[in-house]
C-alpha cells in the first residue's frame, strides 16, 4: 500500500515570479489558497485554475495544478467544458469585479444557475485595476477615475446580490488579509456546486482603504462573521441583528451583557435565502456592519450530475454505432455513376 504524501503550500506555488503591485491583497488571496489546498487534502494533478482577464487572472501562472488563463470574462464557459470533459476535476474560477461583472455578467449568471460543481472566487476591487483605474461595475456612486472623471453617477452591482439572484446555492464573502479566508475556501470546497466567493480585495494603487470602513483594525468591530446556528454579534458582541416583523427588515440591537436572546437577536440558518439577501444588501456604514463568511448554502443536484445521467438514462442499453449516427436524419447517399468514354 502507497503512503499518501503530506503536501504543503509550497507544493502548490510555482517557480514563476509572483507579478502584482507592493501590497496588492491578490498576494494575501493567493497564499490563503495555497495555505488551504493540502489541509483540505487537494490533488494538484486532479486540480485546474481557469480565470479570464484582470489582475486577479494571473493566479492559475502561481499554482502548480492545470490551470487556463483564458479569455475576458469567459472564464465560466471555459470551467462548465473542463468539469463536463472530466467530472472528476476540481475546478477553481478566479475573476475580478470588472471580468465577472461587466463582459462576463451573462456567464457568471449562466454557471450560478446551473449549479457547476465549481469554486468561483470574484476578487472585488471596485475599481479595473489591469488597465489603469477606470471605475467597474461595483464602483461606488462618485468614484473619480480615467472614465469617470467627475465622479461615477452609475448604482453599483452588488455582487453576492447578484449571484443569489442568478440562483446560486453558496455564497459567501471574504477580506483578503483575514484569518477567516481559509475558513471561508474550506467551506466553499465542501459545498457541492457553484461556490461563489467575494472577496474583498485591496487596489492599492487605484483604489487604497475603500475598504477600510470596516477592513481597518480600528473598525475591525464593523465585521459581523456569520456562523451557523450562532447567533448575529459583532462589535465584540455588543451589538446584533435582529428582524423587525413589522416592517419585515433587519434592525441592530445593543446586546447588554451577553443576553443576545433578551435581545432577539437572530441566529443564522445559512439555507433562509430571504435574510441572505438582507444580509448582502445592509448598508454598510451609520452603524451597519458587512455580513461575512457563508451568507447562504442550500445544496441542489449539480449541472454535471444531471448531464451525465441523462447520458446514460438515454444510452442504456444501445449499442454504439457511430454509422446509424452519422446517418441518422436528412442524410443521402450520391452514387457514383460511371461515365462514357
């Protein structure tokens, strides 16, 4: 019997110079990735990195697994051929805010709804950081950029909204210096299906501390780390979230000596959709803390799974014959006739 070999992070980093900015949260991500793939027990050889075009896409050149840098905002496509080609792979979608969201909208929704067994990881910027700094999808209302240089009047796509609308069963958010980021990959590996990830990721250069609201150790309290079956604390568990049943919203409440239940603060069942959404759709700021960690999960058979057995539901029992299928339909056969000399 072959003894298995314990892999390390340094099993899944590749001989290439890692090419982003100083300080750039792409490396953070990219270490909490390597970090996490051998204590989950990944097979490099059975694992594939596909991304489209942006910063974020230069991951599969860092991770020694298959991997495809392929085209601007395709990355999904590209991910649904490689896991129906070989169901068995471990398919990781890295993408940008910009790359899943504008180009590539209409794919990301099409892999959410469909289930792929798949981990997307969306690195959220709110900025197009490859090309220079021009405002994305999920720019804030006023940001000054290259494109936008009076100030963006544009509403910005919420990303965890947009992939619970598109149907997805797994959503979760994540910062990318934090401690909890390989908790959330875990997570996000064990759920079967379309594992959406947003991660909040500092542009240093384009868009520094756009995060720092809540990313800040200062404002460290403005984080509200969901955990099933626990009850909704953060600000050190000085304050909650609880539902207001009037006006069918959720409200903040001061939790006064550890009594979240004389609080009615509510405890987070990952597989309620509706609190999902109001949890991604809180109003960050005035008091309102960022929902993190597993927001929703409620499994569902997966697009692969459905593919493959209706294969074999419809082969069953037929012989292959690649003439009768050749031949099937409005087909006809020239004869050759010969001629007169």
């Amino acid at each position: 019997m072959t003894e298995m070999v314990k892999l390390t992070a340094k099993d899944f980093a590749t001989d290439q110079e890692v090419r982003w900015c100083p300080g750039c949260g792409d490396y953070a991500v990219l270490k909490a990735v390597q970090r996490t793939l051998p204590e989950i027990g990944v097979d490099p050889s059975k694992t594939v990195f596909i991304s489209g075009i942006g910063c974020s896409s230069r991951f599969p050149y860092y991770m020694e697994t298959y991997g495809f840098h392929t085209i601007h905002g395709r990355a999904p496509t590209i991910a649904t051929g490689v896991k129906l080609a070989n169901p068995e792979l471990d398919v990781w979608i890295i993408t940008g805010d910009g790359d899943a969201l504008s180009i590539g909208g209409n794919h990301t929704m099409h892999v959410l709804r469909r289930n792929l067994d798949c981990q997307i990881l969306l690195f959220n910027n709110e900025i197009y950081g490859l090309t220079k700094g021009q405002y994305s999808p999920t720019s804030r209302v006023g940001t000054r950029s290259p494109s936008t240089p009076f100030g963006s009047v544009d509403r910005p796509v919420s990303p965890s909204a947009f992939a619970l609308g598109s149907g997805a069963r797994f959503v979760a958010r994540g910062i990318d210096v934090h401690k909890n980021l390989p908790a959330v990959l875990k997570a996000a590996h064990a759920h079967r299906g379309a594992s959406f990830v947003e991660i909040y990721q500092n542009c240093i250069v384009y868009n520094d501390d756009v995060f720092a609201p809540f990313t800040a150790k200062e404002n460290a309290g403005n984080q509200l780390w969901l955990e099933a079956g626990q009850p909704m604390l953060f600000a050190s568990g000085t304050k909650g979230i609880t539902l207001d049943r009037e006006r069918l919203c959720l409200k903040i409440v001061d939790v006064i000596d550890g009594d979240w239940q004389g609080a009615e603060v509510i405890v987070h069942e990952p597989h309620n959709r509706g609190v999902a959404h109001m949890l991604v759709e809180m109003p960050v700021g005035q008091g309102w803390p960022v929902a993190l960690g597993v927001l929703y999960e409620d499994p569902a058979p997966t697009f692969e799974s459905a593919i493959i057995e209706q294969n074999r539901a419809l082969s069953e029992g037929k012989p292959a014959d690649l003439q009768a299928l050749v031949s099937k339909g409005q087909t006809w056969e020239v004869a050759k006739e010969p001629r007169e000399i």
